[in-house]
C-alpha cells in the first residue's frame, strides 16, 4: 500500500481529513505519516510536537500501521 491508495481507503472509511496528514507536518492533534532520511514515520502532534514516533522501512507497513490507528480511533468515537 502507498500513501495514494492509504488516502482512498481513508475516503471510502469517511475519517475526517482533519485527523491525518499524509504529507508529514504538525498540525494540532493529528496523526501524520512523512518521509525522513529514507525511512516512513508515523507520529502523534499536539502544540507543535511529535509524539509517539513509529519509524518503519517500507511505506506499506507505515501506511498499515496509520490505517489500524485510524480505523481504532474511530472505533472509538462513533457513537456505540
């Protein structure tokens, strides 16, 4: 899986786009997926930090990983 497809599973999910970022950064209180020195990152920012830092050497296990994350996260903020 690459960001690409990753981006369309999340679309067809209905997960906000406010939650995640495919291209890195640090917005408040998102989850990000980015590329640095040649290896995927997944990570949690709040107030300009990164948190939680997952390091992986193939963008299809850091795309796997942020997918279960985010399927989690709405687990558990859609109403039961």
């Amino acid at each position: 899986m690459n960001r690409e497809e990753l981006a369309s599973i999340l679309e067809e999910k209905k997960i906000s786009r406010r939650v995640y970022s495919l291209q890195g950064g640090l917005a408040d209180d998102t989850t990000c997926l980015s590329m640095q020195d040649g290896q995927w990152c997944v990570y949690y920012t709040e107030r300009g930090k990164r948190y939680d830092v997952r390091i992986f050497e193939s963008e299809n296990d850091a795309c796997l990983y942020l997918l279960s994350l985010l399927r989690e996260d709405a687990k558990h903020s859609s109403p039961q």
